[in-house]
C-alpha cells in the first residue's frame, strides 16, 4: 500500500491495483505525478487492471484536466484496463472529458458506482487471436 497526498493505493491482488482518491483534499498536477508514480511502483510492470475511486465531490485544479499525466509522467507499463467509479453524474462526465483528450492505449470504462466497475473489470477479455 502507497499513500499519497491525494490517495491511496493498494495492490489487492495479482490482477488489480485500487486507486482511491482522497475526499477533502484539492487534487493537483503535482498531486496526479505522485499517483502515476505510485501505481508504477506498484504494478511493477506486471499486466494489471486498475479499479480507480473517486470520492463525490472531487476537488481539482482545473489543469489536472487538460494535461496527459501518463505520458508527463511516463506512464505506468503494464497497466491494462482502467475502471474508474465517479460516483457522481459531475465526475462521471468530467472523467469522460478527459479520456477523450487523453486515450489510453487500454480499455477504460467511466462507471458511476465502484460495484459497476468491478463488475466491468470481472468480465474476462477475449483471448487475442492468433497472427
């Protein structure tokens, strides 16, 4: 487990890392470099999911939107499919916002609750097909 200024980051098994943002505290650029470099650390370029929470009423500087923070902070390899449970209608839409700007090389699935996520990240991907 990893705590940041901004969240908190636990490996919980061999196939997920759980990101949950912190409530009450005003995520920055500064604040999204520590997470980015603290899910590395974490991942340690194994082929993981990342399940990512925020809290309701996130709190953000309005450039943590407009920057790519995996390739500013050099990404975190390994890293597979993002679900990222908004937990409001606010977040749910800013988060698609961002990803629109910034894809992710992944699947990312934008849910409104943390069981749809997990339920998303669950479901088993196909196997790729043969070249």
């Amino acid at each position: 487990m990893i705590d940041t200024r901004s969240a908190t980051l636990e490996l919980v098994s061999d196939a997920l890392v759980e990101v949950r943002f912190k409530p009450d505290v005003k995520l920055d650029v500064e604040g999204m470099s520590e997470i980015v470099h603290a899910k590395r650390t974490l991942i340690a370029d194994r082929n993981i999911d990342v399940l990512a929470v925020l809290p309701p009423e996130l709190d953000f500087a309005l450039n943590v939107l407009s920057m790519d923070h995996r390739a500013m902070n050099g990404g975190c390899s390994g890293a597979q499919r993002l679900a990222l449970a908004a937990q409001s209608t606010f977040n749910e839409r800013l988060s698609d916002i961002y990803f629109r700007y910034h894809p992710r090389r992944h699947a990312t699935g934008i849910f409104l609750t943390e069981d749809d996520a997990r339920k998303w990240l669950a479901t088993k991907l196909p196997e790729p097909s043969a070249s």
